[in-house]
C-alpha cells in the first residue's frame, strides 16, 4: 500500500492565501501594497470582480492611490466603458493634471459612454501638455470632428500631417473634412493621394465607409481594401458552432448597437414586429445606447429575446449568444460607427449574414453572406463583394408602414410663397461633391422661382460650409444663384419629416447616394430624383424607386440626370401629379408593404438555414 498522501485541494490553498492577505489588509488597513496583493490574488484565479471591488475599498482607505486607480482601470480594460474603469481614470486625470497620458486614457474611455462630450476637456488638455503619439492625435481628431469641433479637427490632421507627412490616416480624414466643408479645392488636391490608397492600403487604417465618398472607376476597389485589412476572417462558411438549434422554430438574432432613435431602427422596426412567431424565435443584441424613445420602446416590445450587451465585453457577448443556439445571425453594423466585429469574427452562428447596416462589403466580421436585391447588385456586380449576395425579390431595405405620416409643415410657417419650387437634399454634407452642386445650381439659374434646401453642418463646421461654397460659386460664376441655396437646421423626426413633406423634389447624388433619405421622402409622398451609380451605395435610391414603380424618376446618367431635372422644373404639373401618385401608393406599393417585406425576408432565412444544414450533412 503506498504511504504517499493525498496532494491539498488546489482550492484549499487559495482560501488559505486569501485568507492570510485579508489578515494582512485588516492589520494594516491604510497601507495600498497590502490591499493591491489581495486583488492581484483575486484578479489571478478570475475573481475579478471581487478583485475591483477590493480595489475601491483600498481607495477608499488610502486614498486615490494612483498605483490602486490604474489597477482598476488595468482589470475592466476589455470592458470598454465600463462605469468603474471610468471613474477610476478619472480620478487619475484628476490627480494629475499635468500627466498627459493620464489625459488621454481618461478622454478615449470617456469617448466610448452616453456622454462623450465629457472627453473633449483631458483629449485638450493632453495636446496642450505637448502629446506628439501620431495615434493619439489621430483619436483626439477624430473626438473633435465626433463632437462637432471641426477646426479642432482640422488642425489636429494638419498636425499630424506636419510631423509625418503622407500618413495615410491623416490624409484621408483631411479630404473627408475639406468634403465636409465643401473645401472642393483642398478635397481634389487630396484626392489622388486618397485614391492610391485605398487601391493599396489596408482598412486596418481607414474605415472603409471613406471610399464611399470617391468615385471609383473599379467597382471592386472597395472589397479589394476589405480583403486586405482582414485576410484571415472574410468569412466563416463551413465553421462550426456547438450550439446549432435543433427546435421547430428558427432562431436568428439581429446584433447591432442601432436600435435606438436611429435610422437603422426606424426602417426595422416593421420588420421586427412582422416576424411569424409561430415559425421564427427571434434575439435581439443591443450593444448601443440605452434610449428612452418610442423607436427603442417599440423594437423591445415587439421582440420575444431582448438582450442588452452594451456592458458585456466582447467574450461574455460571444458566449451570451451562442448559449442560445442561434440558427442565423444578422449582423447590422459592419464597418460603421461604434462596431463591435469580434463578436462575429469569433462565429456565433452557423450562418452570419450582413444586413442594412454599412453599403458595402464588410470584411472581418465572419460573414458569410451580403443581402442585397437586383437593383442594388445587378448581374455581373457581385464581384464588388467578398462574400455571396442574397438578392431579395424587392427592394433590400427594410420599411415600416405603421410608421406616422408626416403632416407637412406650412409654406407660410417656413417664410415660403406658395409659388416657390422647394428643391431639397437632406444628406450628410460629404456626399455632395461639385459636380451634383454644378447641375442643382444651372437648375436654379433656369427656373428663377426654385429654391434649394440642404443640412446645415454643426455650428463650427457650417461657417467654413458657408465660406467655402460662396467663394466656389464665385470661382465658378454662379455667385447669383448664392441667395437661393439655404441650409436648415437639423430636427427630431417627427419634425424633419413635417418640413420635408412640403418639399417639391428631393435631389439625389452620387457616388454615395441617398437611402434612409430617399425612403424618408417616398414615404413623405414627395418625388425623388436619382442616377444610377456604379456601387451599390450609389444604387440604393434606383432599387428603391424601382420597386415603388417610379421609374420615370431613375436616370441613366448625369447628363440625364440634369435634363430630367430641368423638364420637371419647366412643367411642374409633372411633380404636382407624382405627388398625388405617391400619396395614394403608400398604402398598396410593395415598397411599403411591410408584411410582404417580412415574408421575402424569411423565406430568405429559411433557404440559407436550409442550404447550410445540406451541406454540413454532407461534409
């Protein structure tokens, strides 16, 4: 018989050591070492939690101990935006005002809460101290253009293009600002340097959402860049995950952090709330901001599985998901702002599909698959897409035909005679290059009573907007139609699309057209005006106005495109008629036929489970 003892239980030991440390704190309760090797002990068996909140009770013993404040910070560092790693680098920043990497860490996480505003102060304070990291200042520049300082922005990307010229970063942001801006000069100048790029450059520098702004004369330069900046997860086809549902409904989950008071939401919402629930069990993964809107309050009614990971790091929101045996995951961010692609990198589901969120492709997000319709990937263009393209029979994007019609607001409440011609285009400034500009102001040369509204920028940026065109007009003699091109404020909802109601025609634009906006005016009963682009972001508005059954609206060209322009001001019984025509199809076009939508869209759901199911039998 042996003699040897049986070895201690590992556990038994770690409640020895803890025991001893938490003896050792209450001897010694003011002194910051004792405590720290408690959480130390904690933090290495996983108890990291308890090891944070051990860390507080030092703090609050000792002091703001800054030695305690980082390792708080240090554990939550896969936690972005944590409250806890908030506070405690902030109490850093506050302990040293001089520190700028103390500046910085406390700004970049504050950049990532509900409000971010609160960032803006140490990012400044930091370049004031002198911070020289060429990625620091790209982060702070990037704050400053998020928070709507755009000069700030602007001379943080001249600074950066100072110490190391040509970095690409910088130079891209730089042309997107001077877009921004209508800084038409200064952007082309860029734009050579910017087209190299992203013919060559890796969108592990440059969201890819930049491009969108270019005109490409190769339709596939885009997914080129994609491919570069994710080689190894364009896609997950044939993984396998170990929860796979084996229950009479389907499960599928939408992941996004849009579905707040958000243009995402308010296209979906039908889509959620038409789900057949008798076939379809359906999750929902919110990682944005929690909102107290009627749009947020309204997806989470109509949703069986709500799930808010918003502080759930990137491996508790992995396992969260896969521990509910989802069959098809629909990833909605892509490469757009606040994403998280590590969720779906890491395959949560068998099948991962990209919907509504970026115009695009979208590479290192483990997608299998790009939902598009005929329009916006017409035959031969599936090649400017990594992965497959699921074509729905109507348009792709999702509508909500429960959504408020919109009253239109007054002429007389908007300073208007009733004899003006309203011509509008309520996108985001970068899209309107000076070709578009060009054609809308020869318009309103021609047609004297027509008046062109576009969004205003924010407060800092709309001065140079403003400076920027007149001196364009000027250089371009076009100065008097100056007075009648005027920018309006932006609004809620509701009220936008009040005012956009007693618009005559919206102007779409290229090479990133409209598509919330083009889908706002349709529903506002008001005619749109397109040209068909090379992309799929440059074809949203024609697969929309394709499936509405307004053609005559669709333009092959921008010669065409200036021509039906001029027509439709000369006769403007023309848009009086396609007004009356569009009010009465709202309530019978396919385009806002929601159920009919959601009936396409699950049987789109059911194939690709079928076909995957096929082939993993088969493997």
């Amino acid at each position: 018989m042996s003699t040897e003892t049986s070895p201690r239980a590992p556990f038994d030991d770690i409640d020895r050591i803890e025991r001893t440390l938490h003896d050792a704190v209450a001897r010694t309760p003011t002194q910051a070492a004792a405590w720290a090797q408690l959480a130390m002990h904690l933090s290495s068996y996983g108890e990291h939690r308890r090891a944070v909140d051990v860390l507080w009770r030092a703090v609050a013993a000792c002091g703001d101990n800054p030695a305690l404040l980082q390792a708080i910070a240090d554990l939550l560092v896969d936690v972005a935006g944590h409250p806890d790693r908030l506070e405690a680098l902030a109490r850093l920043a506050s302990a040293r005002p001089d520190d700028a990497v103390a500046q910085v860490n406390f700004g970049l996480e504050a950049l990532l809460t509900p409000n971010p505003t609160n960032a803006l102060g140490p990012l400044r304070r930091a370049v004031e101290l002198g911070e020289a990291r060429i990625a620091v200042l790209l982060n702070i520049a990037s704050a400053e253009l998020q928070m709507g300082s755009f000069d700030a922005a602007v001379g943080l990307f001249d600074r950066v293009l100072q110490l190391e010229p040509g970095n690409p970063t910088a130079t891209v942001e730089r042309w997107f600002a001077s877009l921004t801006a209508f800084d038409w000069f200064g952007a082309l100048a860029l734009e050579p340097a910017v087209e190299q790029f992203f013919r060559s450059g890796s969108s592990s520098e440059v969201s890819p959402l930049r491009a969108l702004a270019l005109k490409m004369k190769d339709p596939a330069t885009l997914r080129h860049y994609v491919e570069r900046g994710a080689r190894s997860h364009l896609s997950g086809r044939g993984l396998r995950h170990a929860g796979e549902s084996t229950g009479n409904r389907l499960r599928i989950g939408y992941l996004s952090a849009d579905f707040h008071d958000h243009a995402t939401a308010r296209l979906a919402g039908g889509l959620f709330r038409a789900h057949a629930r008798d076939q379809f069990e359906v999750f929902a993964y919110s990682y944005g901001p929690r909102s107290g809107s009627a749009t947020a309050a309204d997806m989470r009614a109509c949703t069986e599985h709500w799930h808010d990971i918003a502080e759930h790091d990137d491996t508790a929101a992995i396992a969260l998901i896969r521990s509910h045996k989802i069959d098809v995951l629909i990833e909605m961010k892509g490469h757009t702002s606040g994403t998280r692609p590590e969720i779906s990198r890491q395959r949560v589901a068998p099948v991962q599909i990209h919907y509504l969120g970026c115009p695009g492709p979208v590479g290192g997000f483990g997608i299998d698959y790009f939902v598009a319709d005929n329009v916006t990937v017409p035959r031969g263009a599936d090649d400017e897409f990594n992965v497959p393209v699921l074509k729905l029979p109507r348009s792709y994007q999702a509508t909500d035909n429960r959504r408020a019609l919109p009253v239109a607001t007054t002429r007389e409440s908007a300073g208007l005679s009733e004899d003006t011609l309203l011509l509008c285009n309520s996108n985001q400034l970068w899209k309107i290059r000076p070709d578009f500009m060009a054609i809308w102001c020869r318009a309103l040369r021609a047609c004297p009573s027509a008046l062109l509204w576009l969004l205003q920028s924010s407060e800092s940026a709309q001065i140079r907007v403003d400076a920027n065109l007149q001196a364009w007009l000027l250089s371009s003699g076009m100065e008097d139609v100056a007075e009648r091109i005027l920018f309006v404020p932006r609004l809620p909802n509701e009220a936008h699309m009040s005012r956009l109601a007693m618009v005559d025609l919206v102007l779409d634009q290229l090479p990133c057209g409209s598509h919330t906006t083009a889908s706002d005016a349709l529903w506002a009963a008001v005619p749109l005006l397109t040209v068909t682009g090379n992309t799929f972001a440059g074809r949203v508005a024609s697969s929309l106005l394709t499936t509405h059954g307004e053609q005559s609206f669709i333009t092959p060209t921008t010669a065409a495109y200036e021509a039906r322009l001029l027509e439709l001001l000369a006769d403007p019984q023309q848009l009086a008629a396609a007004r009356t025509r569009l009010e009465a199809k709202r309530s019978a076009s396919p385009l806002f036929d929601t159920a009919g939508f959601v009936r396409d869209w699950e049987a789109m759901l059911n194939n690709i489970h079928t076909e995957n199911a096929r082939t993993r039998r088969a493997a």
